[in-house]
C-alpha cells in the first residue's frame, strides 16, 4: 500500500513501519480487534500482525532498521510464534507495542493450548481500504468466535465478563460486516473438521442471554474438536490453568510484583548522575514510570545502599561516641590524640563497610540486568567525581598510630570500588552551580556549590557520557532522557 494513503492521526513511527513494509512485500494483516484499528494506529493499543512465515526475516529486518527491540514474556506465558517488539516514537512521546505472530494461538490467556491453521487464508485475504491491511471479516469472524469461546467460557460468571470487555459490540461489529454465504464457504474451505452445527452453538455463545452451563458444554465440545490443534493435552491444560492461576494469586501477596516483559537480548544498567539540584530524583521517578509499564524494572540507589549489620553497627558506634562527647561537652578540639585517631579508625572501617554495601548493591543491579531487567540506578561511583561516591579514606600521617591499618583499609575500600564496570548508559545533568544552590534550599551553600561545580567542570565526554542540560524545563529533560535510552535500547 502506497505510504501516501496514510492517515494523518497514524503516528509517524507507524507510518514508516507500513511504508517499510510494503516496501519489502511482506505478506501480512492486522488481525484482531479491528474494531479499534484507529487506536492501534495512534499507538493507544498493540498492533497485532500476522506475517506470512516466509516473510518473517524480513519484517524481522524492518523492525530493526526501524529501532524495535524485542522483550520476551516470562517463561511460562511464552508462546510459539509470537514475539514482542517495543519502540519510542520521540515525535509524539509514546510507546508502539507490535505483536508479531508467525501462526494463530488462541485459547484462555493462562495457557494459550490451541493454534487454528488459518493464517495463510487470513493473509491471502487481506483487503486495503484502511491504512493498514485487515483480513477478511468472515475469517476475522470466525477467530473472534473461537477465541472468545475459549478464552471466557469457563469463568463463573461470562456474560458479566464479555459485557465488561465488550465482546457483544465487537461480536456484533464482525457480524455487520460479514456476509453469511462467505462466512459457510470460509468454514467448508478452510475448517472441515469443524462441524457447522458445533459452529453456530458456539456463536451463540457470545449472544447476551445464554446460559453459563450451555457456554460450558460447547466449550468442551470445542475442546474435543480441537485436539489435534492442541499444545498440551485437556487434562494437563486444566491442571496448568489452575496452577498457574494459584502461582499468580500466591506471587502477587508474596512478592508483591508481577513479573513483566524482559528484553530480548539483555538488560540494560543505566545510570543517572548529577549535583545537588540536578533534578536526578525527579527524572528517575519518570524513567522509572515510563519503562515499568513495559518491562521488568527495578530502581537501585548506589548513593545510599541498603545497610548491612556490619553497616549498622558501626554507625550506632560513631552515634554513640558523638552522644558521650555531647554529654560531657567535649569538643573535637580537646580529644586526645589517641581517642581522635581511634574514632578515625572506625569511621575508616564505616565506609569501608559503605563501599561493601555499594557493591553489593552493584552486584544485585548487574545480574538483574542479565537477566533482561531494566535497572535505573541513582548516582554511580565514577574516579571523576571525588565529592560524592567513592573511596573516602585518606592516606594515614607519620603520626598516626593505626596507620598500617588505615593504608590496608584505604586499599581494601579502592579494591571495592574498583569491581564498578561503567554502566550501559550514563546520563549526566549539568546544572549551573549558581542554579544548584537557587533550587537547592533544603542543604546549605557550602554543601551544594561543590558537588555541582565538580559535575560542571567535569570533561564528560572523555568519559562516555551523555550530558543534559538540566537547567530546562522539567518535561524536557524527561523526554531526552526517555528518547535517549530508547536509542541504547
């Protein structure tokens, strides 16, 4: 189809992948939900494509020229022959979602057991006068009545559940659209093995007022017609309904979380650096909002890491010391030198014990992100920045009693910073020191000024990073930062 023909409310980047499309000759259709299409186009709803399998590669090859990476369902809900491809159009701010299928699978959400032989006749029947071409509406018909029936037939209560999601309005749209002397061609052409009169039972399934236990017999009786089309057998599909249905119940309580699309081809580490006053806290809440409806994400603050015993313990140790020395009112001025090196020995080992958490930290965001997570990190130690994170420890003087420990510990804390590999994607936010400390009026002057003056002075491309301006608009910076990590994606 000719890229001219494209409606103007189609989203650019859908634009171009229609265009691609027809430019390379693959043999496909929008499937499903056609009666929304105008929502799949604006990027609102996925677009489900059924690809010819021979045409495969090449579409494969579109939506990487394109810049669609691919993201992978857990285990257990991954299909055969259906694939996940996410891009960003940076135009219009938003996500496009493309559902490939290679071959229909259809069946209750859970599972998906059954796969109807109809794609190269949906294909072979794709009509054109739409910015996007759609099958037959018998054939989309027929697979809308299997679907449904298969899909809903079993909860406790149906007919409240396809009024909910609008199976009757969509059921009633195919069947405008269809013409009846089609329809029984389509089914003797293309379904034999499926008997007419199981057929209308089934279609009367989706009509307002059938009876729950009329829609369950006809859903077993299209179970038995299905066998052959079946992944798994009936009984060993019910049983993983149910125990997938409880694994899921259980998960939500236990974890709390529910386990999203992970990337394809491996996680991504990114971190967002900046001083006080950049903004960083406000633009990880984005990203971290924007990616999470998507994939399995998780944020990490390396800034302040969760605490160990040993962490803990050393910090009630130097509160301890500081509440005895308030007490009895004495100043760090009349310490004496031993009790003042002692108490610098063990905020040697407090940071020591930092550095182990940090890396720890590190260690938990590295494998999450090998495992296809998308990890936001807040702060990162760079050998750059001297202010913030990184080893702390001073080099012992001549005078210092302790100070062979405190030159091992000081090596021990570099040995722990030094396991920091740089991360996939480094955003930097450069604010000017005199905006840092404008927008900074929570922390004093003397706090703030440096840390941002060492981040304004920094040479950042040397170290391979992006750097925004953070003295934009808040929206701005968001959508930079979100089109540039779409980009490493």
């Amino acid at each position: 189809m000719p890229s001219d023909t494209i409606a103007s409310e189609t989203l650019e980047l859908v634009r171009r992948l229609i265009a691609a499309l027809h430019d390379r000759q693959v043999g496909y259709v929008h499937w499903k939900s056609n009666i929304n299409i105008d929502d799949a186009l604006c990027g609102v709803d996925d677009l489900d494509l059924l690809v010819r399998r021979s045409d495969h590669g090449d579409c494969l090859e579109v939506l990487a020229q394109l810049g669609f990476c691919e993201a992978e369902d857990p285990p257990r809900k991954r299909i055969p022959g259906i694939r996940h491809f996410f891009a960003f159009d940076e135009q219009a701010g938003c996500v496009v979602h493309v559902h490939l299928h290679v071959q229909l699978v259809v069946g209750h959400d859970l599972t998906k057991n059954y796969h109807l032989p109809l794609e190269a006749a949906m294909i072979d029947s794709a009509r054109h006068d739409r910015e996007i071409p759609l099958p037959a509406a018998e054939l989309e018909l027929i697979v809308y009545i299997l679907r449904m029936v298969l899909k809903f037939a079993i909860s406790p209560n149906p007919l409240s559940q396809y009024d909910r999601l609008g199976v009757h309005r969509e059921f009633e749209f195919l069947e405008d659209c269809s013409d009846e002397s089609q329809l029984r061609r389509a089914l003797e052409e293309h379904l034999p093995w499926l008997d007419r009169e199981l057929f209308e039972a089934a279609r009367r399934c989706l009509r307002p007022g059938t009876s729950n236990g009329f829609r369950l017999r006809v859903r077993g009786r299209l179970h038995a017609a299905l066998k052959a089309y079946g992944r798994r057998g009936r009984l060993t599909d019910a049983w993983l309904k149910f125990a997938r249905r409880l694994g899921s119940a259980v998960g939500r309580r236990v974890r709390r979380r529910v386990r999203k699309k992970r990337l394809a081809d491996g996680g991504l580490l990114i971190a967002v650096v900046g001083g006080d006053g950049a903004g960083k806290t406000t633009l990880i809440e984005h990203i971290s909002r924007h990616f999470s409806k998507v994939f399995d994400s998780r944020r990490v603050h390396l800034g302040k890491p969760s605490r160990s015993w040993s962490t803990r313990l050393f910090d009630v140790l130097l509160k301890a010391d500081r509440l005895v020395a308030r007490l009895l009112r004495i100043d760090a001025s009349r310490r004496s030198a031993n009790r003042s090196q002692s108490m610098y020995l063990l905020h040697a080992l407090r940071l020591i014990a930092t550095a182990r958490d940090r890396c720890r930290c590190y260690a938990r965001a590295r494998r999450a992100a090998t495992a296809g997570q998308f990890v936001i990190c807040d702060r990162w130690p760079l050998k750059c920045l001297t202010l913030m994170d990184g080893p702390r420890i001073c080099d012992p003087t001549p005078t210092m009693f302790a100070r062979r420990w405190i030159a091992a510990l000081k090596q021990q804390e570099a040995a722990y910073y030094r396991k920091f590999a740089a991360p996939d994607v480094l955003l930097v936010l450069v604010v000017h020191p005199d905006v840092a400390v404008a927008r900074k009026t929570t922390e004093s002057e003397l706090s703030v000024r440096p840390r941002s003056q060492e981040v304004w002075q920094t040479d950042w491309e040397a170290q391979g990073a992006t750097v925004i301006d953070a003295s934009a608009e808040a929206d701005e910076v968001a959508r930079r930062a979100t089109a540039l990590i779409w980009k490493a994606l």
